[in-house]
C-alpha cells in the first residue's frame, strides 16, 4: 500500500511538471514579441494648384464680358488712372475700332490680372499676363486657403479691394406681386469677399478668381441714363459739390453736374415702371413706404451689414423684408413717388449696422463721408461705367 501512493504521488508530479513545462512553453510562444513590418504613410502627392485672377467689370463672378459707352476723355484722366491690364484690353479694342464715337457701347472681355502674388501658406506664385498662377500643393490636401496680394494696394484708384466668389446659377421663378408679374429671373449666386480675407479652393475646381475694385452694379439695366442729382459735399449751407468738385447751381436744368444742398443720395433720372435692381447680393432689410406720404423705398443689405444700398420713389415694390437678394434682381418698379420727376434716389451707407454712432451716409462714386468731417476718397462701383475715383476736391482738402 505504501508503494502504491509512493508511486501515486511521483505520477502525479510527474504529470504537473510536464503540464507546467506545456503552459510555460505554451506562454513563451504566445507573449514573445513578433518582428512586423513597419508601414511608413506619405502624403498623396498631388498635382499643382492653378487658376487664374480676373477683373469681375460686371459683377457677374464669371470671367465673360463687360459693356460700358466709350469716353475718351475718361479713359485719359491721368487723375483717375485705369488698372493696367483693363486700360490694355481697352485700348486694343479701341485701337482696332477707328470709327468709334464718343458714347458708342463698347464690349471687351474681362481682363485676366497679372503680377498678383497667390499664396497657399508660404508657398506662393505670381500671376503672369493673362492672369493664370500655379502653386506647388504640398500639404496633400483637396482644398487649400489662398491669400492674394495686390501691389497696387496703397493706391485706391487701382487697387482691387474684393473677391467675387461664384456659387452657381438662380433661377427665380416668375410671381405676382401687388398687381404686376414679374418674369422669371436667370441670375448668379455669388459671395463678396473682402481681399485680405482670402479664399477657399478645390483643388480639382474651376478656380477663376473673379476681382473688384468696389462691388455695386448700377441699379437698372440700361447704362445710358444721366445722373441728375448728385451727392452734395459740401458742409457749406447753401454751397453745392458733387464728386467732381463742379458746384453748378441746383436750378440749373441745362447742366447734369448739378448738386442740392445737403443732398444725401445720387438720383437717376429713368423713366416710370423701370425695373430697379439689386446693386449687389445681400438682403431686404426694408421694403415698404417710408412714412404716411413718404416715398416706397428698399435697403439691401451687403456683406453681412457691412454696407447697405437704398432705393426710393418707387412705384411699385417687389419684394419682401429679409428676403435673399442676388445681384441684378429686380426690387421694384420705379417711379415718383413722394417727389415731382421720376428718378430713382440712391442712397448708400457705410458701417450700416453702426449708423446710429458715427459714419452715417456715403457717396458711392467717392469721398466716404464721416459726421466728423474726416473724408476717404473711395469709390465703390465696379463695373460698366468703368471703375470710378473721385478727383480731388480742393475744397475738402
């Protein structure tokens, strides 16, 4: 019996010892580390950005044509200079035109921009002559921030101050609205952008850039009716001056320079029932009468209130407080209301949502105009009647 567990036991160490040597063996293979092939990731490698900067005449975000009547004279205002690669195109259209007339309708294609730098971080290209720029993507990623740098921005009369950013076509259908159908509308969405804030690129996508000096487009369609009021300049009680510095008399009907005192606005001179338009995107921020026998009047609002144009004297009006407006839309009809000529009263103000502290109206044809007498010389327009500077006015100076 003795011998019987004396042999039990050993079998039974026996068998631990060997199970033991099992698990130990069987936990070395299983903790010992495995050399595996280390995978290195590279960014994709992709293809340069390029795209190419134009001059956006009319507003449209799309590099096509721009219209605008031949004025020889102000093509040669050494006071207010044309941007370098517009006073080209102009001039070869000019050039190969020998029986051109003063007022006829010229049309030219946008001008592409060259010698402006384009950077994505600090990698950066100059555009060359007809505007186009390629820069190296070495971040591997589909879209990239671009910053554009104007040499020409300390002077206001060339400088271009905004980006117009295409987003797609609108179609706006056809509607009634206070007794008159309004056709169905093909516009553009785009985006104003100020310069410095730059832009955001695919990398596959159509990047044509279109730029602008100022960003409003004349309230109608038709660009040969006359200014027959101007914004008045001058501080002086009872002294009249308009952008150019002419101060003819208000009475005076033989003159289309003339000035009213204290005249706050520019008015068109346009026939009743003319379609006004939006000058700009942005949104109804007023559409109605202004007061009991007030005038019918609209204000869009631009750049997120940046800015706002008004229009006024309307007939009829055609569209709704805090609707989206593209540009070219049309607002209302015009018309005399609260006045004695038909005319379209334009007002524009700078720092509109800040009116009631410091900058309270603006000439958009020039002179930023502050309530403490301080003056900017800036022109807002952009488009057919040519980029616009203000001459200096000795006056204000």
């Amino acid at each position: 019996m003795k011998w019987f567990r004396l042999l039990f036991v050993i079998g039974f160490l026996t068998i631990t010892s060997a199970c033991s040597s099992n698990i130990s063996a069987l936990a070395t293979n299983t903790l010992q580390p495995t050399n595996t092939l280390q995978q290195t990731i590279t960014p994709t490698e992709l293809p340069p950005l390029t795209g190419k900067l134009f001059f956006d005449m009319n507003g449209s975000g799309l590099m096509d044509e721009s219209s605008f009547n031949y004025d020889p004279t102000r093509l040669t205002d050494e006071k207010q200079p044309l941007q370098a690669d517009l006073l080209k195109v102009v001039n070869d259209y000019v050039n190969s035109h020998s029986e051109l007339k003063e007022g006829d309708l010229i049309t030219i294609p946008e001008p592409g921009l060259s010698g402006y730098k384009v950077c994505i971080e600090n990698d950066c290209a100059m555009t060359n002559q007809d505007g186009s720029f390629e820069i190296p993507n070495t971040t591997g990623k589909t879209t990239a921030q671009i910053q554009i740098t104007d040499s020409n921005s300390n002077s206001p009369a060339l400088a271009m101050r905004y980006i117009n950013e295409w987003k797609g076509p609108v179609v706006i259908d056809a509607y009634e609205m206070n007794g008159v159908q309004v056709p169905e509308q093909h516009l553009n969405d785009t985006e104003v952008i100020p310069i410095t804030n730059g832009i955001n690129l695919d990398h596959d996508g159509d990047n044509n850039i279109g730029l602008m000096q100022g960003f409003l487009t004349y309230p109608y369609y038709k660009n040969s009716y006359y200014i027959g009021l101007w914004f008045d300049h001058s501080l002086e009680k009872g002294h009249y001056q308009n952008y150019k510095g002419d101060n003819n008399p208000f009475n005076n009907p033989a003159s289309v320079n003339i000035s009213g005192d204290n005249h706050d606005g520019t008015d068109f001179s346009v026939p009743i029932g003319t379609d006004v338009a939006s000058m700009a995107e942005g949104k109804v921020n007023f559409s109605d009468q202004i007061s009991t026998n007030g005038p019918l009047h609209t204000t869009i609002e631009h750049l997120d209130g940046k800015f706002a144009s008004g229009t006024g004297h309307h007939s009829v009006l055609l569209v709704l407080r805090d609707e989206k407006i593209y540009r070219g839309q049309i607002l209302a009809l015009s018309g005399k209301s609260a006045t004695s000529w038909p005319h379209i009263h334009l007002s524009f103000h700078y720092d509109y949502d800040k009116r009631n502290e410091k900058i309270v109206t603006t000439d958009p044809f020039g002179i930023i105009y502050y309530s403490d007498n301080n003056f900017e010389k800036l022109s807002w327009w952009t488009v057919h009647n040519l980029p616009q500077f203000p001459l200096i006015i000795n006056a204000l100076e």
